[in-house]
C-alpha cells in the first residue's frame, strides 16, 4: 500500500517474549493539521512528531475520552499541542514567535528552553489527570520514554519522524517478564537494538508489514488489526457559545457594543463563529442588550 495514503495506528508483538509495540503512519490526517496555519518547514516537523506521539499514546492509555500532550517554554515556540480522542480524530497547533528564523530541524530543548511537557488525561466521565514530564534530552522521544519510567515504570522506547508529508512513529515497551510466554531474557535489547536501526525515510515511507519485516524478518511478530485515525476538531458553535458566555455579562456586552457581534476563530480548524446580539440575549437575558 502507498504509505502516501495510510492513516492508521497497528499493534503488534513478539511471540515467545514479554515485548509489545505499536506503530502509527498518518498521511493526509497529519496534513489536515498543518494546513490550516502557515507553519515553517521545521514547526511542521516538530508538530507532526506531536501528532504521531499523542497517537501512540492514545492507543496505549485506553479511555473514554481525550488524551493530549502539550508543551510550554520560554523560547520563541511558546506553545505546541496534539490531542485524539477515543473516536481517533486527531488535531494539533503550534504557537510560536513569528518574527523568528526557525529552522529545518528543531531541538526540543532548545526551542522549549526551560519549558515542560504536559501530558493530560480527561475522561468522559471522571476527573482529569494530568502527568508534567521535564524536558529531557533533545527529543520528544527521550521526553515520553521517560513519562512511561514514571508513570509505568516500564521500559519503553520511542521513535518518531515527520517531513511535511507524513508523520510515523514507533513504540516498543516491555511487560512484566511474567507476561512472557516462555523465557527470552535477551529480547528486549535486541528488539530495541533492532528498532535502533530504523531510519526516519523508512519509517515515513514504508507500511507496517514492510517496515517490520525489514527490522524483524528474523523474529516471530504478531500483527493485530489496524485501527484507522483521521483528522477531526472537537469544536462546534454551541461550545464556542458557551466559552463566550463565561467570559460575563459585562465583558460580552461590551464587546457587542465596540464590534456589533463577537467573531471567533477556532485555533485548530480554522472555523469561523459568529454571534450577535440576537443570539446572546436569550442566554444572557435583557442584561446583555446593547441599547
């Protein structure tokens, strides 16, 4: 299959170990993403990464509900997100100092100087956990490597890549060893050290099947089914509605009289909401009337 058109995240396993991995390849549902804002070809990289890991992660942390991950520094990218769904639709932003040079490859580090990650759990129904991870390193990967130390305290190990065109990324973690079906104490540094092999235009350019046969020809691997994941912004004009009012009577009033209606932009998807006195005064009451 044309890796050009795949939007899926697979699990997979190692039969006779305790190993487990994942893979994600996201085409046209990462290029949603990047389109609706200008974004220089290195923020690209770095957002796709976002998106791919946030991917992964979903398909590990399994609930009904949103998982994102969100970093914040003090260098000129002040902020950058991913999050997905329990229905896979994806969506992510960067912000960042326009005036800035940025260039083609990025150092986490560098560009989220002092910053931190935030990887936050928000359940349907139940309370939000929310997990701070130190910027480690000069990745993304060495940063959720060490989320999964803490949170799990399982060894695991990610790969991530992004050009523009596709975003991919790759995750091993290894189980308690009683979860293996018979002994294999060298699988995991071999697994590892095999995946440590894989170059970024592989794991952009090939599918799953190919890229483990490539890495693993030699190992027994379990392919699972396919999950498909696609872009989807959770905004809508009722919510947008609602973060209007909880602004207060008083500021919402205000703003109708300067502009006449107030206008706001969905940062992720790039919707347009526009409401008007009309449509407030039945939420607000005769307060929120202009004259």
């Amino acid at each position: 299959m044309n890796s050009a058109l795949i939007n899926e995240i697979q699990r997979f396993s190692f039969d006779k170990t305790n190993v487990r991995g994942e893979r994600v390849l996201l085409s046209s549902a990462y290029q949603e993403i990047i389109k609706r804002k200008v974004y220089p070809l290195g923020l690209e990289k770095l957002l796709g990464e976002f998106v791919a890991a946030i991917a992964l992660l979903r398909d590990i942390i399994k609930i009904d509900g949103v998982l994102s991950i969100q970093a914040k520094g003090n260098g000129y990218l002040s902020a950058l997100m991913a999050e997905c769904d329990e229905k896979h639709n994806l969506r992510g932003i960067a912000q960042w100092d326009e005036a800035q040079e940025v260039p083609d490859i990025i150092s986490l580090k560098e560009v989220l100087a002092g910053g931190y990650l935030v990887i936050t759990i928000t359940p349907r129904n139940g309370q939000r956990y929310q997990g701070i991870v130190e910027i480690v390193g000069e990745s993304l990967s060495e940063c959720l490597e060490q989320y999964f130390q803490q949170s799990e305290q399982l060894p695991s190990r990610v790969w991530l890549a992004a050009n523009g065109a596709q975003c991919a990324g790759l995750f091993l973690q290894r189980l308690p060893a009683e979860q293996a079906q018979e002994g294999d104490e060298d699988a995991w540094a071999r697994l590892t050290h095999l995946a440590s092999t894989v170059k970024d235009e592989e794991l952009l350019g090939l599918d799953t099947l190919e890229l483990l046969h490539r890495l693993y020809h030699e190992e027994e691997v379990r392919l699972y089914d396919t999950n498909p994941m696609q872009f989807g912004c959770s905004c809508s004009r009722q919510r947008t509605l609602e973060a209007v009012i909880s602004i207060g009577t008083d500021e919402v009033r205000q703003l109708l009289i300067e502009q006449g209606s107030i206008k706001v932009d969905c940062q992720f998807c790039a919707e347009k909401y526009e409401f008007t006195e009309a449509d407030l005064v039945d939420l607000l009451g005769d307060q929120a009337q202009t004259h």
